[in-house]
C-alpha cells in the first residue's frame, strides 16, 4: 500500500476509494450513465455485481453501500429508500435487468417525480463543482498526482480516474 494511503488509513481520513491511476475495472459503468434517467444508479449496482465476484478493489469496500456516511451509493439509497443490502440481495438473485431493478426499488422504497430526479442527477453531476465537496475532490486529484481544476466534478474525477476521460490541459 501506498505511503499516503497508509497513513490515511491509520489516521481514519481515508474514504476507502483511492488506487493507482488509472483503476481500470472491466463491467463498471461510468456514474453519469443513467437507468430510466437516474445516475448513479446502474454504477451501484455494477460495483455489487463486480464486489460479488471479487473483482473490486479492497480499497473500494469501506465505501460501498451505506457504510459510509453521503457516500454515492448511501446517498443513491437515502433517495429512493431503500437499504442497500436488499438491493445488493435483490441484484444478486440474478433475475432482473437494471431496469427491473430500479422498478423494484421504487416499490420497496419510493420512485421519485420528474422533478426530483433532475434535482438528484443536476446535484450529482455537479458534486464537487464549487461545493463543499470541492476540497475532497482536490485531494482525490493530488492522490494521483493530477492538480486543482483537471477535472471539475467528482463524476468527472471517477471517469478520469477510471480512463474514460482524460485530465484538462
């Protein structure tokens, strides 16, 4: 393990995301990919599936699902409430599209109107862009090497860091 990811482990800032740039991950859809117009969405459960099939980062762990607190996916859950584990068993049965899916979470939990899923996708795709998640942002870039203003979104930084998309010149 890195010397910073060590130490941010030890001193508990660690978000549980960092790796080595770029972290290629064959099956994993980019966030801002959306399932009947919702982002992040068909992202979480392509981490379940690929966590199921041990094939996530272990950095990645600590993050998934509602351990962390605002999390993508713990925020992706607060929206619809849900839990993530009975979307995660749900996902897991095998039997379902993304979009039987996203059906089942309305019904377990709640399906939101046009108005509140432009809301959750502007906030979303947004985050980090002038917010107060702008300073973790800048510590993700500086992780891997990249400096303030490569990218100008936390959708922007996963996509780059996964080399979908390259840093701004």
């Amino acid at each position: 393990m890195p010397t910073f990811l060590r130490r941010r482990v030890e001193n508990g800032s660690l978000s549980g995301m960092a790796n080595s740039y770029p972290t290629i991950i064959p099956g994993l859809r980019s966030p801002a990919e959306q399932i009947k117009g919702i982002v992040w969405f068909g992202r979480m459960l392509d981490k379940i599936r690929i966590a199921a099939a041990g094939k996530l980062p272990e950095g990645w762990c600590p993050a998934r699902g509602q351990n962390m607190k605002n999390s993508f996916d713990d925020r992706c859950c607060k929206f619809l409430k849900i839990d993530y584990a009975a979307i995660e068993a749900e996902t897991l049965k095998g039997d379902k599209a993304d979009e039987q899916l996203l059906e089942w979470a309305f019904q377990q939990g709640r399906k939101p109107d046009e108005q509140e899923v432009e809301v959750w996708n502007g906030f979303m795709m947004k985050r980090g862009w002038r917010d107060n998640g702008t300073q973790r942002l800048n510590e993700r870039l500086a992780e891997i090497g990249l400096p303030p203003g490569a990218v100008l979104t936390m959708f922007e930084f996963i996509d780059l860091d996964e080399g979908k998309i390259q840093p701004a010149k």
